[in-house]
C-alpha cells in the first residue's frame, strides 16, 4: 500500500477512534509537506486542493464528521482518495439482514496446517 493511502487509512481510524468514545472529531486538514512536515489547519473552508497548494504540500487530508459517518478525503499531486465510515445502524441492518449462509466446512488439525494438506 502506498504512504498516502496507508496515511489516509491511519487518519480514519483515529478519527473513528474518537468517535467511539462519544466525542466528534474535529474538523481539520493534515497537511504533509514533501520533507515529512506536518500542518494541521482546523475549520478551514478552503477546498482541500486550494489549501494544499496555498502551503506547499505533497499530501493533504481533511477529516470530516456527518451525523454518525467519519470520513477522510484526501490528495496527492493527481491522486485523490476517500474513505468514509458507515452509520452503525446501516452496517448492522446490512449485517442482519443477510441471508443465512449455513454450511459445514471441517477445521483441518494442527497436523493437517503444519502438513500443508487437507485430508
């Protein structure tokens, strides 16, 4: 995975860690300059390209919260990414409703996995 989106990744859990424990995570920007400099800019209104150039940066992530969705929109010089959390209640509905998928597959021995093979 690419430092980018290993950043933005990084970036969206701790932003969902937060909004575990209750609270809302702020909405910031993460600037990351080309030297590994960081910047972070709160409650900007600047589109997040504009912002990027304005400071110099090779990466930029804003951070935002909607409702119960966290999400991290990110660039880097033509790439773009983003990630964005699911409401608790949709990914429990989607969960719930799935059909059963009943089946019986063995759980091969410790023997069989240092083996490499299934009987």
């Amino acid at each position: 995975m690419s430092r980018f989106v290993d950043n933005a990744v990084q970036i969206l859990d701790a932003a969902e860690n937060v909004s575990r424990t209750g609270q809302t995570p702020t909405e910031l920007t993460i600037l990351i300059s080309a030297e590994g400099g960081i910047r972070i800019v709160a409650d900007s209104d600047w589109p997040l390209d504009s912002l990027q150039a304005h400071h110099g940066a090779g990466m930029a992530y804003r951070v935002s919260q909607r409702a119960s969705r966290v999400r991290v929109e990110g660039r880097a010089s033509s790439r773009t990414c983003l990630f964005e959390t699911e409401k608790p209640e949709l990914a429990a509905r989607l969960l719930l409703n799935r059909s059963p998928n009943y089946g019986y597959q063995p759980i091969p021995s410790s023997r069989q996995l240092e083996a490499g093979r299934l009987e």
